[in-house]
C-alpha cells in the first residue's frame, strides 16, 4: 500500500474509533486548496472546537487572531454567539472580516469560568452558528465538554485565546480537545504599485489538526466575506513550493 493511502486508511480507522465517521463529518472550507488539502475533510470540521491565538503576546497578533476568528465565524450559518471578559472587541473591524454587527451577540462575563459556561450553553442550544470565547486558559476537561456540546449541534466553538499576563501565555500548547489549533501572526502588508498601504497579510500557523497535517501557510487577511485570500505572488508556486507552505511542529 503507498503511503498516502496508508495514512488515510489509519486516519480513517482513528475517526471509527473516535466515533465520528468520515462520510458523516460536514466543514466549512476556506476555501484555499492549499489550506483545505491539510484539513481531514477539506476544511473546518463544524460540530467541533478549534483554537485560535495571536502569534505574540502583543495586541497586535491577538487582533489578528480575532479577525481571523471573526472570518470564520462569518461563514458558518446563522447568529454568532461571541462571550468576553472586557468590551474590547472593536466591532466596525470584525464588520470588515465579514461578520456584521446584526449578526453577532455580545455575552460580557466576568471571568473565564463563566465565559467557558457560557460558551457551552451556546453550543448546546442549536440555533447559533458559531460560539467563540476569549479565555486566557483552557483545561481538557473544559476543552472536552465544550467538544461535545459542539458536536451534539453542529456548531463552530471557538476558544479565542487571549491573554493579559505573560504567565497566562503558557497555557498554550497544553493539550485540549480541539479538533485544531491555530497562531495567527501579522506580516508587510502586499505591496502596492502607488503610495498606499496593501491588504493586509498573516502567517497562519496550523500548529495541530486532529488526524491531519501541520502547516503554515503566508496569506492575506479575511476580506468583507470572511475568506481569506493567495498573495498573488505565490499564486503560480508550486503547492510544495518552499518559503509559503511548510510543515510546521505543535
């Protein structure tokens, strides 16, 4: 058996015993072969978790990160449920990653316990889209039932890290139940041929994909609808191409 189909053949056998079939398993895809290709499915599992941080400890990454969680949050169907210990959150620039202020509902809690309560009561209601919360720690207990809230509904869970201590930032990389784990970095924007600033542009980090690959890939940020965009010069590469795709380690 060639190594290709030896791994999908285990990946499958992992998916039968962790009780999620592949032929049954819907995601929501960016779009982006060259991001979809390392996702099980070919995108974004629904009904699961996914974690998301900024690349840094800076504001700067943690808003691209927030961005990149709104453009997501944007694709899925219906309202978003977005939990939060401070009103930070700068709505026109969520507006401008495609998720519109009619769309979202704001929970403000008072910590991160009552924001992981409220993130599960999202998930297990139904009728939401997508639920993001922004917590500084996830543990794989909270991690785990907010898995299975998600998967009893169909529903996206974000857990949107965020942090306000240094000490906090290394709760990051411990294990937990997403189904992903993504860092999002803020790069030079695209170059213009007049005076301007250009589209922005992150390195999104795919730093774990349950029975998939690791990656990272050089991309523009979200446009008004959510998705993400190929800097036109890397159109053309190779998919193997080196310096805009690389395996990356958890």
């Amino acid at each position: 058996m060639r190594p290709q189909l030896a791994l999908r053949s285990l990946r499958d056998q992992i998916e039968r015993i962790e009780g999620r079939g592949p032929r049954g398993r819907t995601v929501l895809p960016f779009g982006l072969g060259v991001v979809d290709s390392r996702l099980p499915g070919g995108g974004l599992a629904l009904g699961a978790l996914h974690e998301i941080a900024g690349g840094g400890n800076g504001a700067i990454d943690g808003a691209a990160a927030a961005l990149f969680s709104a453009g997501v949050a944007s694709r899925s169907r219906g309202k978003v449920l977005w939990c939060l210990t401070r009103a930070d959150l700068f709505a026109p620039a969520i507006a401008q990653a495609g998720l519109i202020p009619d769309r979202v509902i704001y929970v403000e809690a008072g910590d991160d316990k009552t924001v992981l309560a409220c993130m599960e009561e999202g998930l297990r209601h139904g009728g939401l889209g997508s639920v993001v919360g922004e917590v500084a720690r996830l543990s794989m207990t909270a991690s785990r039932r907010l898995q299975l809230a998600a998967e009893g509904t169909g529903a996206i869970g974000i857990a949107l890290r965020r942090w306000r201590r240094e000490v906090d930032a290394s709760d990051f990389g411990q294990p937990t139940a997403a189904m992903t784990r993504w860092r999002v970095s803020v790069l030079p924007s695209t170059a213009l041929p007049v005076p301007g600033v250009g589209r922005p542009r992150w390195l999104v980090e795919l730093i774990r994909a349950r029975a998939g690959d690791s990656a990272d890939f050089e991309l523009e940020a979200c446009d008004d609808t959510g998705r993400l965009g190929l800097p036109a010069e890397l159109v053309d590469r190779s998919v193997s191409a080196d310096g805009w795709r690389r395996g990356a380690s958890a």
